[in-house]
C-alpha cells in the first residue's frame, strides 16, 4: 500500500502538496499524521466529499511512505514504525533545507521554493495531468499561505508561475481571502 502524509499540525501547503501528491501517485492513499491547524480542519470538512483523507491505516501493510512538505523522520510521529517495513520505499518532497533528522536512503524531491506544493505543481504540468478548480484551489492556498501572498522573500519565480498557472485553471481566490 502506498501513502500520502504531510506533518503534524497540517498546514495549508501539507494539505495542498498531498493532493498534488494523489495526482502523481492516484493508487495512494491520503493519511493524517497528527492534527490539522484550525483554519485547515474548517476547509477539509466543508470538502470532505472530495478530499479523501484517512484517519486510520493498517501500517503493516505499507510499502511505500510518501512524505510532503517534510523530510524529518522527527515528524513522523505514529508512522516512524513504518520505516521498520520490509519494504518500506520512502519518497520525499520537501521545501525546507536539510534537518538532522533526516531519513537514509529516501528518494528525496528538494527544491528551495517559497511553497512546496510549486515543485508539485511543476510535476503535474510536466506530467501533461488535468486538475480541477477544487484541487487549483487548493494548491492555491498552499501557496498563498507560505509565501504570505507572494510577499515573503523566500517566493521565487516559480511560485509566482505556478500561482498564474493555478489561476488559469480556476483556482477561486474568494476562497483563498476567506483562509
């Protein structure tokens, strides 16, 4: 079984690189890890009926572990016991620089963006995969929440590409001001 997490307390750019992540990998699964910041809980309840994310899996049975917005083992929490799976891949898309807890052997995704879902959304396009305005609108506040809309120094070019993209393919920005 192959599965999708972000990190504890997930923010809007975990939730929006997950969903990028179920376009790349449309056989995994959406998994919490931890709980979700308050404004991010408000939004997945409302979308329940379209962003699928489980509460609960049976870790045993996972051979691939696909981690977003974070490459520290540290912040596993409850699945660092998937790592002990035989086998156990580890794919990695991270934005954040290198951290002592990081996991050997990983296929780590580094890119220094302002957002991590933008290097996801690079794959998306490259990949020539559709997205609908739901899932534009989500990667929207994944980066409009961690580049402080596109004003924070860490914002790159890309970010800014991928937010016109995103746009262009009807991420609704009412529903971004309201978050």
């Amino acid at each position: 079984m192959k599965i999708i997490i972000g990190h504890p307390n997930l923010d809007f750019d975990a939730l929006a690189s997950m969903v990028a992540a179920k376009k790349l990998y449309p056989d995994a699964v959406m998994v919490t890890v931890g709980k979700a910041d308050h404004n991010v809980m408000d939004f997945m309840n409302l979308h329940s009926e379209t962003i699928e994310i489980q509460n609960y899996i049976n870790k045993k049975d996972v051979d691939t572990l696909i981690m977003v917005d974070t490459r520290s083992g540290k912040r596993l929490q409850e699945f660092s016991s998937v790592l002990e799976n035989e086998p156990c891949n580890v794919i990695i898309y991270d934005h954040h620089m290198p951290c002592d807890y990081e996991i050997d052997g990983a296929e780590l995704h580094y890119d220094a963006v302002g957002a991590n879902v933008t290097q996801m959304i690079e794959l998306i396009q490259e990949r020539g995969l559709e997205i609908t305005p739901q899932e534009a609108t989500v990667f929207a506040l994944g980066i409009y929440e961690d580049t402080g809309s596109l004003s924070y120094t860490s914002t790159t070019v890309r970010d800014i590409e991928a937010a016109a993209w995103i746009l262009e393919h009807g991420a609704n920005l009412g529903v971004v001001r309201n978050y």
